[in-house]
C-alpha cells in the first residue's frame, strides 16, 4: 500500500526476521533492536496500535542449542572435534 494509506492506519504490523535482529554472529542486535522499540513507541504515542513479530527468535535460538550442545560434550567429544577442525595436524609430544 501506498505510504499515504499507512498514515492513517490505527493498527500496523511489523515483521522483523532474523537479519534484522541478529548480526551475522547470531547475537542480538541491540542496536537495530533499540530502533525499532523506538520506532515502535513513538507510533504508540501517536494512538497506533502495533503488533511486532519476529522470526529472529528462531536464529538466535539455533546458537544458543550449539552453545548448549557443546557445553554437554565430554573431554574426548571436544577433543576429536577439535582435531579433525584442525586439518589433521598431528600432535607434537
């Protein structure tokens, strides 16, 4: 719809999806975040209603299930994981 229609609008809806809210790291964004909530608060200051969806949820929770994954492993799990990232260098005793 054409911007002048939106300014009319009591209720909008805002999707947000994981490049949005998360850097490339897969952390939080704080700093696109903070805008939108600013965005946000000044609309509902205005009398708009809105609704903020967010597929970023989903980013964010695939790194925290690896961090999780990785904290369950056992010494010899990490070990070998770390051995085979390391091009098969052997080791030097």
């Amino acid at each position: 719809p054409p911007r002048a229609a939106l300014r009319g609008a009591r209720r909008v809806l805002v999707k947000a999806g994981t490049s949005v809210v998360a850097n490339p790291d897969g952390r939080p964004s704080l700093t696109r975040v903070g805008a939108i909530a600013e965005q946000i608060a000044e609309l509902t200051r205005e009398g708009v209603e809105v609704i903020f969806v967010s597929s970023g949820a989903v980013g964010m929770g695939k790194r925290l299930l690896r961090k999780q994954s990785r904290m369950m492993m056992s010494f010899n799990d990490l070990q070998s994981q770390s051995s085979s990232a390391g091009g098969g260098r052997g080791r030097s005793d």
